[in-house]
C-alpha cells in the first residue's frame, strides 16, 4: 500500500467503508465498468481542498477541475513508482452523487483495475465529509517516444498486477459521431492556457466544453453520469467547432476540427 497524504493524518478509510458508501449512493452501478477497491494491490490517496478557481459560481466543484484532479494523482502514482515513458487518456466515465463545493475538503484514491496490451484502466474514487462524491474510470495508454503505443511488460505487472487481478480490458471508444440533422454548432475558440508541455489542449481543459454547455442546459434534472472520449490531439492553431445535441435525459457535444472528432462528450440526467 502506498499512500501519499498533504494533509495531516486522519483515521484511515478502508477498503470495505469506501464500497458501502459507493453502494448507498451509486446503486445503479455497474460492476464491469466501476470495479470496487481490492483488499490488496498498490493503492494510491491523497486529500486536497477545494479552491475558488476550481468552482462554478454556485460553488460546485467544476468538471474540469475534477478532471485536474484525477489527472494529478495518476501522475504521481506512476512518478512516484518509477515508471518512465509515457501515457495517453483515451476515456473517461464519472458518475456523481453530490458533487464538492467550496473549500470541501476532498479524498482520491486510485488503483489499476484492468490491464490490456499496451493500456491500462485505472479506478479513482473520491468522498468528502464521509460520502463518496465521485466514481472514475479512466482508459490510459501507454506510448513510446514517438508517440506510438508500447506494451507493457513484466515491469508493470509487478507494479500493478496484484490490484489489476485477471481483468482485462478493452481500448475500444463508444461514442458515435454527431447526427447529420438537429445539431447545434458554433465556435469554439482555443486560449494560450488550454495548452500543456506536450502543445496540445490539455485534457482536463476539454471538460471546460463540457461545463458551458452545462450552463447552456435548461435547469432541470440531476447530473448523474458524464463521459469523455479522446480520439486525437486539439492544437492551439487550430479552429475547432463544438457540435451539441440535447434532449431532457442527456446532452452529447464534439470538438470537432476540419469535420474530425476530436474529442466527444455525452452527459446523461435524471
């Protein structure tokens, strides 16, 4: 077990408080897409508080600043065991209770739940003030120097096999391309600030797509799920366009350059 704590030691969660509590608030989970934390296998928590530039103007914790989240502690995880190369984020699914607000003070912990050839999927749950707030499930891949997806080896399942057990799992994305009638498009310009080391849009500022749509949306109905699909690189030069489709029970979008999906989007109501 290997935790990484910024904030002073608390009475530790375990293994079996943090599934009850997944269980009370996301019945309707399910068990293939968000495995629950193994007893054993590397595991990964750290505690953060939320901030001011990570919340709408409601308070809510933003999908974006969530993704940053998520974002963060996979990174340390694979710093902090040595691991060299590099991963790409192909897909991931949130599915929401009360979503953090304000200064809440927020948990993460993370652990491989799958394995493939060349990718891993890696689970995050997050709770605050004793309930979990979030489920995650993230599809990473793992490339070499050229960008070119690489196998992982025995140096990895020493790692993670032990949490992973003999799940395997698929790099397929779902998500299909927009309808040809009843879409909605306009611009969507690209900031200096959306781009990261690698000179792409950075991943947790796709979501921030996400969240203006969010606010474009009619104020009915509970966000229960959201999910995000990468399918190639957004560069700051280029011109993207954001194509949206709502209905009462779900809204879907695409980042779309040149008439290509780059990166997709669907939220789902209650």
């Amino acid at each position: 077990m290997n935790d990484r704590d910024s904030a002073p030691r608390r009475r530790p969660t375990t293994c079996a408080t943090i599934a009850a509590m997944a269980l009370l608030l996301f019945a309707d989970l399910a068990p293939h897409e968000f495995v629950p934390l193994p007893e054993t296998g590397r595991r990964v928590t750290q505690r953060r508080t939320v901030r001011l530039s990570d919340v709408t103007g409601t308070g809510r914790l933003r999908l974006d600043a969530l993704a940053r989240y998520l974002q963060d502690i996979a990174g340390d995880d694979v710093d902090d065991a040595g691991l060299g190369g590099a991963w790409v984020l192909r897909r991931v699914v949130l599915a929401f209770g009360t979503l953090p607000s304000f200064r809440d003070e927020v948990t993460l912990t993370t652990f491989c739940s799958g394995v493939g050839s060349r990718w891993a999927e890696r689970r995050t749950t997050v709770h605050a003030s004793g309930r979990v707030r979030v489920e995650a499930v993230a599809l990473w891949v793992f490339v070499d120097p050229a960008g070119r997806p690489a196998p992982l080896e025995d140096w990895f399942l020493d790692l993670y096999g032990e949490s992973a057990g003999d799940r395997r799992v698929s790099s397929r994305l779902h998500h299909r391309p927009p309808p040809a009638d009843g879409v909605e498009s306009r611009p969507w310009p690209l900031r200096v600030t959306d781009i990261d080391v690698l000179n792409h849009v950075n991943n947790a500022a796709s979501w921030a797509a996400v969240e203006d749509e969010l606010a474009r949306r009619p104020a009915n109905g509970t966000l229960t799920r959201a999910e995000i699909e990468y399918r190639a690189a957004v560069d700051l030069g280029d011109c993207v366009e954001l194509h949206t489709v709502s209905s009462p029970a779900r809204t879907a979008c695409w980042l779309m350059y040149e008439g290509e999906v780059r990166t997709s989007a669907l939220m789902t109501f209650a």
